[in-house]
C-alpha cells in the first residue's frame, strides 16, 4: 500500500517521488509506504485550504456540524477495522486502539453540538441605544503537526474543533502513524466535507512541517509532540507572530497515601504506566508513595507486573506491546542504564526482549525501579517507555512537593481515603489534569486537556478550550441611537 498526499480532496503523488516504510513494530515487517514530500506540496494545500477557506467560513455552522456528526457515524461503523489498522502501525493493544478510535467518535457529537453554540457573549453597553456582543470567528487555514502515539485521536482533537468552527486544516501527521491520517481522510470526504477544507500531507518533521510552520498563510500551528521540537517550533512562531499551540511532554506521578486502597492503587499504577507500552503523554511514569505502605505496594506491584503478557496487540490476551521502533528501544534503554547508574533499585524488567517472537519487533519489559530520588534523572525527564520510578515520601506535603519539582505538570494522581488529603491534592497539584483514585490517564474529550509548566504554552486541546485555539474573538458594537456616542466621555454623569 502506498499512502499519498490528500490535497484539495485529490490523492496526489508527493512532489519528491519520494516514499518511506512503514513499520509494524509488533513484527518489523514493511506494511505500508508512506510518502515523503517537500516543501511544495505543502504550498499546494495550502493554497487550496486557503481558496477553500472563504466558501467554508460562510457554510451556516449547524450545517459544517451535519458533517462531523456523518464523521462521527463512520468512526463508529469503522470502530473495529480501524483500531486493527491503528495496532498494527502503532503497536498498542486492541482494547487500547478501540478505546484511541471511541475518542474520536466523541469527539466528532462533541464538537458537532458546537456547530449549535460556538457561544459568544452578548452584554450591556455603557451608552444608551448601543449594543454590544462578542463572536468566534474563524482563524483561517491551521497547520495541524502531531505524534505517532495516538495517531487518529490527537488529529481529531485538533481538526474537528477547528472544522466546525469554519477553518480549513492541513495536518501533517507523523511518519510512523499514516495510516490513520489516510483513513481520516477518507472519512473526511465520504462524509461529504468540501475538497480543499482537510488536506494531508505526509513527510518529516524537518522539511515538510517546518514548511507548515513557517509559511505565511498558516495563522495557526497545533503541535502535539516532545519539548525538543515544540519548543524549536514556539520559537519560528514567535518570530512570525504565529498563534501556535503546544501539547507536549509529561512526568506524571502517582502519589499512594498510607490509607489508599493498595489494590485500587495498584490497578491504577499497572494501567498508567504500562499501558500503551508507557508511551503516553499522561503515563504514570512515577509513583511517590507514604513510606508507611512503601514495602507492601511494592510487592502488589511486582505480583501484578508478572501477570502482564507481552506481545502483539492484536492478541486481546496481550497487555503490553511492543515500543514504536528501535530507537525508542535504545533511548529507554539507555534510561534504565543511568537509573542504575544513579543508584536506583531495579525491581524488575531493565532489558530488551530478543528472544522467540520478540526477536523482530521491538519489545521492552516492564520495568519498575525502587529508592528513586526525586533529583535523579530517572525521575526527572521523559523516558517514554515502560519504565516507572518509586520515591519514598513521609508525608502528603513532602509528595505533593515531589510532584511538582519536575519541569512538566500535564498529569498527576492521588490515591487516598482521606477527604481533606483529596482537596488539598486538588488545591495544591500544579498539573493540568489531576486524578482522584484512578491512574494518571483517562482523559474525557470534553473537559480541557494539557499541561502547566513545561508541558506546553497555555493552551488546551479537548473542551470549549479547543475553540480558543481556533478561533479570533471579534467584539462588535451597534450604535442604534443615530448620533455619535462616544465611549467613556458622551456618558449622562
Ligand atoms: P516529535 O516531537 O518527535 O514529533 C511530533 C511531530 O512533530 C511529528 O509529526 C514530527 O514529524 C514533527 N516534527 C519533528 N521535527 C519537526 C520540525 N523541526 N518542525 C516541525 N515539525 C516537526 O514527537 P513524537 O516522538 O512523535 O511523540 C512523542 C512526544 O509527544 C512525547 O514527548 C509525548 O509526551 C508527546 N505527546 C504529548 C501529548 C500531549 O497532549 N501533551 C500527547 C501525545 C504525545
């Protein structure tokens, strides 16, 4: 199979004649070839985004939703098919994938309903015979640059808030993941959207959403992706004055009171941090625990870890499966070297699964380290694989000041019993998303998703939030009185 571009509602061959593999990595085998386009291409859909743009901003909103609700009917009917396509080029578990694509369909009724409020706000003028109000209007054509690790749900987390609200997309998406953008696309245009208002193309990072980035027709760039290249890309937008919004990277922690239910805590542990194989935004990738229930948590956890079956996720019996490719390998790797280095205890995993089945694809046990300090890298920095750290605290202060001493602040989680540790947590836990007995994932589409700190920039994917991206405000004011009114001064005092 060859994926190509998808420009004005055509699928187009990339200007390079250039292709690349894509990798199953539960197997290593070549499943598909994507294209790898240049800096014209690019150009190509943009211009049409452009063009199509104006007609799309004056289609009534209600009626730009009739065809997110179409979208949403699709995923749903393609549930299945798509999440056996998305293990297979992602590498998480089809209960995973299923879950990936049911965000998707709810995003599509979410942001459909939008089309019916897009609410802005009307309010009293200060002058008589003076009306006032705010509206969303459209941006124009957004530049949409996301990551291989939810390969559809991050792409309708950017593009339907953005469709609905009257822009025009182009979406380069990662060169791991196309599939998905292929099948989006498709979706896109059965659904019955105009050619010109979605486009894909595919390419690397350097060359095709640099070209994203920096041309002057995109008003908007959402990037979804790791502080290295999010930072890189705040900074070309900064020049450009570009609104750009950033969803990047996380450190999340678990913390485990004295009093938490161990059992609970344990279920909510073993599915953050080693689900999707630990290659989440939101994965749990430390557990700060009372030093009271340390030794009991510890060996609930080693007990759970055992029972977790590694492998192809298209096995509904699997729980863990392969990391994206060998370079993730390595770089995780490469983290348990210096965690070990830096003195922590490793608990369990710590290596490359080479043998039998595994020989192929590119697996990586579970692995938990104990004794961690918060100062230690391991417990500091993105690992992005199946590896999670525990750090002993004596007190709930002493761990929430653990959660917070790390530069990301997307996710974090409290299991506890106790009613004022739950709203001291609440208070006190500087990320965006906080959890009350459940694991650090679990996000629903329509409250607010991102981070503080160095997670991203202020704003947020998901929710009514998604629309700020967007979306310009424009205050409009209606003089009825025939007269000219000046504000502040033509007041009756
Ligand atoms: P990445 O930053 O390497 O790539 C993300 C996207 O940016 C890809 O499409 C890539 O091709 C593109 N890109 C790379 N260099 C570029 C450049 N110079 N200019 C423009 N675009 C460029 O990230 P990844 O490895 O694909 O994904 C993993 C990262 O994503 C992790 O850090 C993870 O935490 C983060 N992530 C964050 C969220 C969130 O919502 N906060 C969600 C999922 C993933």
């Amino acid at each position: 199979m060859k994926i190509q571009n998808y420009i004005n509602g055509e699928w187009k061959e990339p200007s390079t004649g250039q292709f690349a593999p894509v990798i199953n990595p539960a197997t290593g085998e070549t499943i598909a070839e994507v294209a790898m386009s240049g800096p014209n291409d690019i150009d190509e859909a943009v211009q049409a985004a452009k063009e199509a743009q104006k007609q799309w901003a004056l289609v009534p909103a209600p009626k730009r939703a009739e065809i997110l609700y179409k979208v949403g009917m699709l995923l749903k009917e393609r549930k299945e098919q798509l999440a056996r396509m998305l293990t297979m080029e992602m590498g998480k578990v089809i209960e995973e994938a299923r879950g990936e694509v049911q965000e998707g369909i709810d995003m599509a009724f979410y942001m459909a309903g939008e089309g019916r409020r897009l609410f802005g706000d009307t309010t009293p003028s200060e002058l008589k015979d003076k009306f006032a109000m705010s509206v969303r209007v459209p941006v124009g054509v957004v530049g949409i640059i996301t990551p291989w690790n939810f390969p559809i749900a991050i792409a309708t987390w950017k593009s339907f808030p953005a469709i609905v609200a009257g822009n025009a997309v182009v979406w380069k998406p990662a060169p791991e993941t196309p599939i998905m953008a292929q099948e989006l696309a498709r979706i896109f245009e059965e659904a019955g959207l105009p050619p010109g208002v979605f486009h894909v193309v595919h390419g690397d990072g350097p060359t095709v959403g640099n070209a994203l980035v920096e041309h002057p027709d995109v008003k908007v760039i959402s990037f979804t992706g790791s502080n290295e290249v999010g930072r890189m890309i705040a900074e070309k937008c900064g020049r450009l004055l570009k609104k750009v919004s950033l969803e990047m990277g996380g450190k999340n922690a678990v913390i485990v009171m004295d009093d938490a239910d161990l059992t609970l805590a344990v279920d909510g542990i073993i599915w953050s941090a080693f689900g999707t194989s630990g290659q989440r935004c939101t994965a749990c990738s430390r557990v700060i625990v009372h030093e009271r229930v340390k030794q009991e948590l510890e060996r609930r956890l080693l007990e759970a870890v055992k029972t977790l079956k590694i492998g192809n996720g298209l096995d509904e019996t699997v729980k863990v499966g392969p990391v994206i490719h060998e370079e993730a390998l390595q770089k995780i790797d490469r983290y348990v070297r210096i965690g070990v280095e830096e003195g922590a205890k490793l608990l369990v995993g710590g290596y490359i699964l080479r043998e039998g089945d595994y020989a192929r694809g590119f697996y990586y046990a579970p692995t938990i380290f104990t004794d961690v300090t918060p100062n230690m890298r391991i417990a500091r920095e993105e690992i992005f694989g199946p590896v999670v750290s525990i750090i002993s605290v004596r007190s709930l202060d002493e761990a929430i000041a653990v959660n917070n001493s790390v530069d990301y602040g997307l996710s974090s989680a409290i299991f506890t019993r106790d009613v004022n540790n739950v709203f001291r947590a609440m208070r006190d836990l500087d990320t965006g998303i906080v959890y009350v007995n459940a694991g650090t994932t679990g996000a629903e589409i329509h409250l607010p998703f991102g981070g503080t700190k160095g997670t991203g920039n202020g704003h947020r994917d998901s929710g009514v939030a998604a629309l700020d991206v967007f979306t310009e405000w424009r205050s409009i004011y209606v003089d009825f009185s025939g007269k000219l009114q000046r504000a502040q001064i033509d007041t009756d005092d």
